[in-house]
C-alpha cells in the first residue's frame, strides 16, 4: 500500500509542476498575443535650435547648461553697441533726408510761384528732385526699422519652456546669423515613442490607455495613445535619376515584422520619474474592454 501511495504522490507532484508550468506558459502566451507591448520605446521631445539671424560678438550669456527656462526669458546677448551705433546712424540718415526733401519742395515751390520766368525743364527738373528726396527718405526710414529690428533680435530669448542643453557658448564668442548657439527641450512635448510590431497594430488605437516604464526605474507612467506613424521608409525601394523606382532585385526569405512608431502622449509622471529625452523604456498599451474581448474572441477561433 505504501509503495502505491509513494508513487502517487510523486506523480501528484509531477502533474502539479506541469500544471504550473502550463498556467505560466498561457499567461505569457496571453501576454504576448492579447497585450500589444514592446521594449522598444524612446523619450523623445522637441528639440528648439536656439540661434539668431543677426551676427555679432556675445556680450552676455544669462543662462548655463541643463538649466529650466520659462518662454520669453533671455538667453544671450550679442553685440548691442555696435547695434545701437548702427541705429543713430540710421536716424542721422532720415534727418539728412528730411532736410533735402525740405529744400527740394521750397525750390519746387518757388520754381511754380515764378511762372513763366523759370524754364519748363527747370520745373520738371525740379518736381523730380522732390520725388528723389521723398523716395531718400522712405529709404532712410525702412532702413532705421531694419536696424530697429536687428537691436531688439541682438537679444535673444526663449520661443518656449523648456531646459538649456548642449550650451557651448560664451561671452567673446562670434556668433554668425544663422548659427545655433544652444539646444532647447521643449518641455511641453516631451512624449513616449513605442515601436511596435506591424504584427501587434491591429490592437493598437488611437485612445488606448498605456503603461510606461523607463529602464532603470521602477515607477510606472501612464498616458494613451496619441498617434501612429503615417509612413516609414522602404528599404527595399529606391528613386532613379529619371523618376522611376528601383526595386531590390533580391528578396529575403527571412521577413522580420516591421517596427512602426506609435506616440503615446504622458498623462502622468510620478515625482521621481525622470523624462530625458533619448531615454529607453517598456510601452504597454491596454485596449479598451471591446476590442480586447473582440481580439479575444478572433483569436479562440
């Protein structure tokens, strides 16, 4: 009697692993098949190219590297004297033109008041030369509010808010119009970009709840699905010099699922979660109760 209950215990035993092992199996199964998830997820936000279009020395730089900015606050400053210079010398050019314009109409007034004792050429000689001094004069003016312009762009300022990153700049630098003097994180566009499988789209929608966690924390963020890619590139296709498509002559056997980008907007960020963009993290969407159970009820059939 002992022997036969010794042998069915241990097969009790055997069954029950198995039966675990099995319920493990399913639920990692059930996991991957139902819950669309990926590992592949990035931090990402929009990276504002600091730069001015106005060229010059840098006099000041108010802010330092990783530093939190709010929109509107100033950066840097270039070089505002010569600026300042440039702008009376723009004002001295519109009182020189003030002052011709004002000699050319009294000329022409008195050329009129004369009559017939000033030649017709004359006349229309000295019409012109009014018409000169005016159209000097708007010159003289559009050129101050270029000059205006440039002295108000010598200080530039945040366009959003956001934190400095990548500041190599400092005052004595030259600065040239068009370059960029530092990086500015959008704060207000930091997001999550999963990658996931063009396999798992199907149960991907726009509105979908997801769970984020980033590598290396243990907190959990939450937010949905915001939008999915409307393309990416083919690797397999390519454009000639007369416009027609070149297609890979070779084709292979071994197909991996393409990896399409789904933005997921950030409803909530625990305290001690750190969003840098670049950072990698683990995106988890969980569809909403119908098409869960519709996907469910796909899949058993």
């Amino acid at each position: 009697m002992k022997p036969v209950l010794s042998l069915l215990g241990r097969y009790a035993v055997t069954l029950c692993l198995a039966v675990a092992a099995a319920l493990v199996a399913w639920q990692a199964w059930k996991r991957d098949a139902q819950t669309p998830w990926t590992r592949d997820g990035r931090v990402r936000a929009d990276i504002v190219r600091v730069s001015t279009d106005v060229g010059g020395l840098v006099t000041q730089v108010m802010v330092r590297d990783n530093q939190t900015v709010q929109p509107g606050q100033l950066l840097l400053v270039l070089d505002r004297p010569r600026l300042a210079a440039a702008v009376e010398r723009a004002q001295a050019a519109i009182a020189e033109a003030q002052a011709q314009l004002e000699q050319a109409r009294k000329e022409a007034a008195r050329d009129v008041a004369l009559g017939d004792l000033v030649a017709t050429e004359a006349r229309e000689q000295s019409a012109a030369k009014v018409r000169t001094c005016e159209a000097t004069l708007t010159r003289a003016f559009a050129e101050r509010d270029v000059t205006l312009v440039d002295l108000q762009r010598s200080e530039v300022r945040a366009s959003v808010g956001g934190v400095v990153t990548n500041l190599d700049i400092h005052p004595g630098d030259y600065l040239a119009a068009g370059a960029q003097a530092m990086a500015l994180v959008d704060a207000s566009s930091v997001r999550v970009e999963g990658y996931f499988e063009e396999t798992k789209l199907h149960r991907v929608s726009v509105g979908d709840r997801a769970r984020v966690r980033l590598l290396g924390d243990d907190v959990e963020i939450t937010g949905h699905v915001e939008s999915l890619a409307a393309a990416i590139a083919d690797d397999q296709r390519d454009d000639t010099g007369n416009l027609l498509p070149r297609i890979a002559p070779t084709f292979s056997w071994v197909r991996l699922a393409q990896r399409i980008p789904v933005r997921i907007r950030i409803d909530h960020a625990p305290p001690g979660a750190r969003l840098i963009a670049g950072r990698s993290a683990t995106v988890e969407i969980v569809p909403a109760r119908g098409r869960a159970a519709q996907a469910a009820g796909r899949i058993r059939s």
